[in-house]
C-alpha cells in the first residue's frame, strides 16, 4: 500500500510539474470579487457532487477507482485485488446546466444525471444552490434471482440540493439534503424511500492543495448500511483537479455511495481511491 501511494503522488507531482507553464498563466487572471469563484475545485467534494458546474460546450471525462477494503491485508494486497472502476462523461448544455452518464463496475450500474444552478452566492446572498439528480438503472440483476423481474425493478432516484458558501480563499462548506427512492429493495435492510443530510467541507493548505471532508447521515432507520465518511486530498494540475481519497463507501457512484457504504472506520474497513477528470 505504501508504494501504491508513493507511486500516486510522483504520478501527480510529475504532472503538476508538467503543466506549471499553464499554472503560471492561471495565476495572472484576475477576478473582481473573491465569491465570484467556486466554493469547490473539484465537480465532487469528495465522492459526493459538489456545487461546480462544468463550463457551456465543455466534456469531462471521469474515471473514479475505488480499492478494496484496506484492513483484508496482504492477502489481497491492501485491496488492489478487488477494485471497483467507474468511467463517464460530463457535458455542459449551458454554464448553469450540465449531463452526465456513467458505468460503475460494481452491481453494472448506469446512472445518467442533470445538475443545474438555482442560486448564485455573490454580496447579495449568502449561498450558492445547485440542484442534481439521477436515474440509476441496476444491469446486474437477472431473473434466476428475481423471476418476476421487469425493467422498473431495476430503477433509482436521487434529487439533491447542494447549497455551499466560500467563506474566504481557503474555506468552504456544503450542506447537502438528498431523498433516494429505490423500487427494488430488501426491506429487511432498508426502505424503498431514504432521506439523508450531508456536510462536506474544503480547506485549503496550500497553493495546490486542499484537504476535503463529507459526511451523510441517513435517517432510514433500520439501514443496515453504515453513514457515508470521506475524507480526501484536491490536488490542482494545470487547471484540473487530482482527488486521492479514503472512504467506508466502495461504491463510485451517486445512489450507492449514499446508501450502501458497508465500510466500518472504527474497524479500519476503509477504501482507498481517486477521482480524475480530463476536460476537452
């Protein structure tokens, strides 16, 4: 594990090294007022969206890597035996207005997404508010376990709204109230309506570096799945942002990052992983 990460941050330093010709030229724009940028440098604080946009007529390309559980040891060389990939792409419609899709390797699930602004934070009003929300169809079930299965069954919901304020050059935080509606559910385990809340936050500690948190409480009751606790590292290159982050959630995308994080801090069942996007 310690050479993984070792070998991660020369790949990073290697490449913010790479680009400081486009850092520099970064650097000499100027803004009239500070709350004009974002509260986030990253499209997620760290594994759940956060208020930036994507820019009108700009792609991204994302690939998010999740580990497998780091206490499984050597057996399992620190989870790199048994990782969870998902590949998408974002679009941005208009600067307010931006789709995405997706494929996450575990449960093959595909999510397609809308996030739209509502309300920009400025002298005016204290916060920034982003609306999200997504459609995840589940291609991993089959009907030799569910025989009556229809194409419904494999549907799920989220909408979010994601208000955040930067508080100054180096600060900011975001609340984030989510509902999750699932219409195939174990109700043994969970309801087929979720309502959680999350506070994630971003604090920078130096000129490219910021250290990111995000925390969900979900009020299903009976969930047996744990609350989602992230915590991760942005690092800028070139105008683009490295996330390497720790996690109790494997799972990449939007609806089972929030409501099935297996994953126990206290007992060290955490998920070492990253984010990267690549504009065009």
């Amino acid at each position: 594990m310690t050479k993984t990460l070792l070998f991660l941050s020369i790949l990073s330093s290697g490449i913010a090294y790479s680009q400081e010709d486009l850092l520099k030229d970064i650097d000499t724009i100027k803004t009239t007022s500070e709350i004009s940028q974002p509260a986030f440098k990253g499209l997620q604080v760290v594994t759940a969206q956060s208020t930036k946009l994507t820019a009108k007529n700009e792609w991204y390309i994302v690939v998010a890597h999740r580990f497998g559980d780091l206490s499984t040891g050597f057996k399992n060389f620190f989870g790199l035996d048994d990782a969870s990939t998902k590949l998408g792409v974002i679009y941005g419609l208009t600067d307010g207005l931006s789709l995405s899709l997706s494929r996450e390797t575990n449960m093959k699930t595909f999510e397609f997404g809308a996030k739209y602004k509502l309300l920009k934070q400025s002298d005016n009003f204290p916060v920034e508010i982003v609306g999200y929300n997504v459609m995840a169809v589940n291609t991993d079930l089959d009907k030799d376990n569910y025989p009556h299965l229809q194409f419904g069954d494999r549907l799920s919901y989220l909408t979010q709204a994601l208000i955040s304020r930067r508080f100054n050059d180096n600060f900011s935080l975001q609340l984030t109230p989510s509902y999750i509606h699932k219409n195939l559910y174990e109700p043994t385990i969970e309801n087929n309506n979720q309502f959680l809340t999350g506070l994630g936050g971003r604090y920078k500690i130096s000129k490219r570096i910021s250290i990111n948190a995000e925390y969900f409480v979900n009020f299903d009751n009976h969930s047996f799945y744990k609350n989602p606790l992230s915590l991760g590292m942005d690092i800028e290159t070139g105008g683009h942002v490295f996330q390497l982050l720790f996690s109790n959630s494997q799972l990449n995308s939007d609806i089972g990052y929030l409501s099935n994080a297996a994953g126990d801090w206290g007992k060290g069942h955490i998920f070492f992983g990253f984010n990267l996007y690549r504009v065009f």
